[in-house]
C-alpha cells in the first residue's frame, strides 16, 4: 500500500510542475495504460496495424485541411478503444 501512496505523490508533484499542455498527455498517457491493462490489444483487430495506418492515413487532417496533432489522434485511437472493449 505504501507504494501505492508514494507513487501517487509523485504524481501530484510532477502534475504541480507541469504546464497544463504536458499534464494532459500525460493523463492521456495514463488513460491508454489503464485501457491496456484492462485487456486492449490491437492484435484482437484482424490487420491491426494496416488498420491503424490507414485511420491515421484518413483522419490525419482536420476538416479545413490542417494536419492533425499526433496527441489528438491518439485522443480519437483511445476514444474508438473503448467503444470497442
């Protein structure tokens, strides 16, 4: 248990010294953990890696033609992740 709280400490004090920007892919960082952890695996999706080249491929550009963050993308990947688990 005594880890546990450790580890949340340091959590708490490096989200101190973050900018709001980075603390956010770090939460989504987390967020993809967690979803893998609870048995999310790519191999389950025939083509996995074909499929994800391809969304990224497609969904690379924003509706005005502007390339998209490599962050929002990774939003969208875990957004479909858990409509799919």
């Amino acid at each position: 248990m005594e880890q546990t709280s450790d580890c949340q400490g340091e959590i708490k004090n490096i989200a101190k010294m973050l900018p709001p920007k980075k603390l956010r892919e770090v939460l989504n960082f987390m967020e993809f953990l967690y979803q893998k952890e609870k048995g999310f695996d790519y191999t389950g999706v025939e083509n996995s890696a074909e499929y994800v080249r391809r969304l990224r491929e497609k969904q690379s550009f924003t509706q005005d033609g502007q390339q998209k963050d490599g962050r929002e993308f990774l939003k969208e990947l875990i957004k479909w992740q858990k409509s799919n688990s």
